[in-house]
C-alpha cells in the first residue's frame, strides 16, 4: 500500500469518526470504514 493511499485512506475515516460522533461506536465501526475508503482510494486512483 503505498503512503498517499493509507493517508488518504485515514483522512476518509477521521472524517465519518467526526459524523458518528463521541462514543463506543466508533471503535466497532473503525475498521469496516477504514477498508472501505481504502477500497474508494485504490479505484479512484486506478481511473
């Protein structure tokens, strides 16, 4: 994975963390988000 792609990827989740809030939740829903910006980042780079 490169570096900008994890960046960017983690900039995608603090900002839904900041929408969801304080709380417990977040920290279940931490790595659902993570791959899912992940995936966003990679096809957006890829076109």
């Amino acid at each position: 994975m490169a570096s900008c792609d994890f960046t960017a990827a983690i900039d995608l989740c603090a900002r839904e963390l900041r929408e969801i809030g304080d709380g417990v939740y977040w920290k279940y829903k931490l790595l659902e988000i993570l791959i899912k910006n992940y995936k966003t980042v990679i096809k957006s780079r890829e076109t």
